[in-house]
C-alpha cells in the first residue's frame, strides 16, 4: 500500500510548491535505496502553481475543459450558480484514477503522475456550507484509498488554509512535511499545521510532522533555525537536511527548468541539495527499507 504525504503550512511564502514537486519529481526519477517508485503528485491548491510547473499551458486547459483534475475528485457537480454556495453532490464515489490523472514520466521503471488543480476549485474553498460536506470528504477518502493500490507514494500540495482541503488532505496522509523559512513568526505557522495535525489523530495514530527548513544559508544556521532545532516541542520533527537557497529551484514551468536538466547556475548544487533531502525523507519514512 502507498504512503500518503501532505506538504502543507498555514503561513504562506514558504515554498511549499517549490518542495511538492521537487521531491515528487526526484523521487519518481531516481533510485533511493536500490528502489524506484512511482509516484503521483495531487495538486490541492486552487492557484494550481504545480499544475503549472509540470504541465504546458495548452494541454493544461484541454485538461481542464475535461474536467480531469482534482475537482472531479471532490464533487460531479460543474455549474456554479453562486460562488459563496457550496455545491455538495450525493455521489460519493469517487471517478477512477485514470479519469483525473495526467502522465508526466512513464519511461523504463519512472512514473510519476499528476491530478491538476483548478481556479474553480475556490468554489470549494469559498462556498458557504449549507447541508453536510461528508460526500465530498468521503469522495476524497475513497478515491486515496484507491491511489495507495497503484502508487507507491502519494504528494499532496495543500492549499495553505483551514479548510475543507486540509480536513480531507489530514485525514487522509501519513506523513505531512511542513516547509517552513527561517525568518520570523515562522514558530506560529509550525505552532498552527501542529494543531491541526494533532487534531487529526486517532489516538496514537495520525499523519507524522516532519518539518522542512527551505531557502535556508548555504555558509551556515540562523538563530531562528537553531531555536526552532532547540525548541523541546518541535526538535524531533526536524530534518537533518535542509533545502538551501537556489535560483536553480525556481520556477519551473511546463515541465521544464527543474534542477535535473541542469540549464541554471548553480544546477548541480542544487540538485545535490535535493538529493540529500529526498534520500533523508525516504529513509524517514520508509526505515524498514534504508536498514
């Protein structure tokens, strides 16, 4: 059965995209442990911004005319007559994967696939809850129970508020990484994602945090990393490894300018640096596999 990772903080500006679908790419590329393993990438954000690192625009609006994105995952219903009202379909059975999912590597033993976003999608984010939302939570449940049977990891890129999103995002993961930038007010963003995961728990069980220092120094530690690394409430959720500071992260688009075509400055660092995070978060959360 797949492992299910949520990559999510409430505050903003963090780079939790920027981490989604690096590691979700690297991963899918590249051997770690002497095993490769395919992946999907779920874009739950309605900016749908790593829809749009993978996928040109051309084909990501005839997707979206298809309505093969995340959104027919959650709901049937299409026709908004109001923006501010929730439309909750009875259909609680999610489509099939193939339905939704949209390739991006399928080579030798590579796959990775994505679920594109939508703007639409802020009709879920904004709708006013007027009757129960338990068929779109249960749509989404249904439909990653299904995803652990063909992936072997599953990334979901959760738009950063309390919402609907992170309700079935939680309930649903194993794992959530929260990226966070040393810079200040970053405890409280660590402080909210761990209320709402804890919240999330069944007893003893519920998604593991695992926090992810990003556009961090290349010569050295800030003050507020050190203290965060220190603080007796977060220090074992910390990675060793960080994601330091590179151009050659940025801005990915259409499935190129990503760290492993190396056409940036700084390329092979960067994809080094990548390397080591993934290689941390595969032993982390798969230790019976890195023994």
């Amino acid at each position: 059965m797949g492992t299910v990772v949520t990559v999510m903080n409430m505050k903003g500006g963090v780079g939790k995209t920027t981490i989604a679908i690096h590691l979700a790419g690297f991963i899918a590329r590249n051997k770690i442990n002497d095993k490769m393993r395919k992946v999907l990438l779920i874009d739950y954000d309605p900016q749908f911004n790593a829809s749009q690192a993978f996928i040109a625009s051309t084909k990501y609006f005839k997707l979206e005319a298809a309505h093969k994105n995340v959104l027919s995952v959650l709901t049937d219903e299409y026709i908004q007559t109001d923006p501010y009202r929730l439309q909750v379909s009875g259909n609680e059975s999610p489509p099939n994967i193939d339905d939704v999912t949209h390739n991006i590597y399928n080579y030798s033993d590579v796959c990775l696939d994505i679920i594109p976003s939508t703007l639409d999608l802020m009709y879920i984010a904004l709708g006013q809850v007027e009757k129960s939302t338990k068929p779109i939570e249960e749509r989404f449940h249904k439909f990653i129970v299904n995803c652990r049977k063909r992936y072997d990891l599953i990334f979901i890129d959760c738009h950063p508020a309390g919402s609907i999103f992170t309700k079935t995002s939680l309930r649903s993961s194993d794992h959530v990484i929260i990226p966070v930038v040393p810079q200040n007010y970053a405890v409280y963003g660590i402080s909210l994602m761990m209320k709402f995961i804890n919240a999330k728990k069944r007893g003893s069980e519920g998604p593991i945090p695992h926090i992810l220092f990003n556009l961090t120094s290349r010569t050295g530690r800030s003050q507020v990393e050190t203290s965060i690394r220190k603080d007796p409430d977060f220090r074992k959720y910390c990675m060793d490894s960080t994601l330091h500071k590179y151009k050659a992260f940025s801005d990915p688009e259409g499935g190129a300018d990503f760290v492993w075509h190396a056409n940036k400055p700084w390329s092979y660092e960067a994809y080094t640096n990548l390397q080591r995070v993934a290689t941390e978060f595969i032993q982390t959360i798969e230790p019976e596999v890195s023994k």
